[in-house]
C-alpha cells in the first residue's frame, strides 16, 4: 500500500474574510475597507473559489492595479510576486487553493509594511507575528488588526506610486522582500520535494508503467479525506481561516 499526494501538492483552506463588524469583526481599515491585509507570496501561486458573499480582489504588481469583482462561484488566481487585498463587500468566503504545500506556513508571505520595517528583519518579524489566540483571543485579534492597518497603509503608498508611474517603491519591495525570504530557501526545497515533486514523481511513474502495458501501480493507495481543523478558526492574514489536513 502506498501514500497518496494531494493533487499537485496544494494546500486548502476556508476563509472568512474579516468584516467592519464591531467588536466581532475588524472594522474598516485606513482607507476606510473593510477585508483583509495586502501581501504578497514569493514562491506560491494562490487561488480563490467564492463560495458566499461578495467583494473584490485588488491587486498589484509590474503590470498595474486591477480591481476583480469577487462573487459565488468566481475563482481568480495569481502568480508570486502579485500584492493581493482582498475587500469584504458582505459575508465572503472563500475556499483558498495554494501551490507548494507547507512553503505559505513556513514564511513565504511578506506584507506590505513600511519600508523601514521590511529592512530589518526582526522588526518585520515583530510586526507579522501574531500572539497565541489560546489564551486571549482578543488580543490575537488586535494584534492581527494592527498588522493588517499596518500593511494597508504600505499597500495605498505603493499603488499611489505605481499608479503616478513610479515603479521605484514597488522594485525596492520586491528585493525587501527576497531578502527576507532568502534565509528559507533550503528548507522550502526540501518541503517541495516532499509535497509537489512526490505527486510529479508519482505521475511519470504512473506514465510509465501504464505505457509498459503495466497495471501493477494502479489501485495501490487508500483514499483520505479531511474536514478541516477543529474548534475555532485561526486568525489568517485575510480573515479566519480553517485549515485541510492534506499531509
């Protein structure tokens, strides 16, 4: 009997996109937005399936700001490198597909802080760290508000630049943001190598034996399933997030 990869190595989540409810939700951010915080992913691809509400999607790289109305049933994705907000216009939720399994949770997310604090990485890492939800979820929540507020004020300093064709703060963003990722790079190696190269490497030999007339590999593993995390949900960068088990 042999294991089975999740298709491609992905990860899924189900997200609640933080609201402008009070106390409950998050209120509105500086822009005056309710959603969630501008960041990007250095190294996964991300996709979003609507499943209830409605909102947009706002994102910026090197092509430009774009806006992508987000309803039931809309799935929009995007490459490494895209800055991406997601706005709440009333109770969206999303199923989260990301790429490279395990490399999101081991730090492949930078937000758009100020630059001072993305050029040092222990006062990046103070900024993005969240405390413990088990013991006083209340302060988890201000905590994740802070950072959110935070990024969306580098976020609105970035378009603006970007949108007044200068492309000078987002470069210096980008390299801010590779340099505090680079530290990682060999540990995310070897999680791609257990997550998406094993369904890749499980796929030629599938091709293979089947192009030998073989149907020896076929049949050889359990299925699995997963019906996301217990108890209440974890503060996420875009809302309350619940977690598939897919290991």
């Amino acid at each position: 009997m042999t294991d089975v990869v999740f298709p491609g190595g992905t990860s899924v989540s189900r997200l609640r996109v933080y609201d402008d409810a009070v106390p409950a939700g998050f209120g509105v951010a500086p822009d005056g937005l309710p959603g969630g915080t501008p960041h990007l992913h250095t190294v996964s691809t991300e996709a979003y399936v609507v499943t209830a509400g409605s909102g947009s999607l706002q994102t910026l790289d090197r092509t430009g700001y774009r806006e992508h109305d987000l309803a039931p049933g809309a799935t929009v994705w995007f490459a490494p490198g895209t800055i991406h907000r997601v706005v709440n216009g009333g109770g969206l939720e999303v199923v989260v597909i990301m790429s490279n399994r395990g490399l999101p949770e081991a730090g492949d997310a930078v937000m758009t802080f100020a630059d001072e604090v993305l050029a040092d990485a222990e006062r990046y890492g103070e900024a993005a760290r969240l405390p413990d939800a088990a013991p006083d979820r209340s302060a988890a929540a201000e905590a994740a508000r802070a950072r959110r507020d935070a990024a969306v004020r580098g976020f609105v300093a970035l378009r603006a630049a970007v949108q007044g064709g200068d492309l000078a703060p987002l470069e210096r963003f980008y390299e801010r943001a590779a340099a505090l990722v680079a530290p990682r790079s060999a540990e995310w190696s070897r999680l791609r190598k257990d997550s998406v190269l094993a369904d890749a490497r499980r796929g030629e030999q599938l091709l293979a034996e089947i192009a030998s007339g073989s149907a020896a590999l076929l049949g050889a593993a359990e299925p699995r399933s997963s019906s996301g995390a217990e108890g209440e949900r974890r503060f996420g960068m875009c809302g309350l997030l619940r977690t598939y088990d897919v290991d």
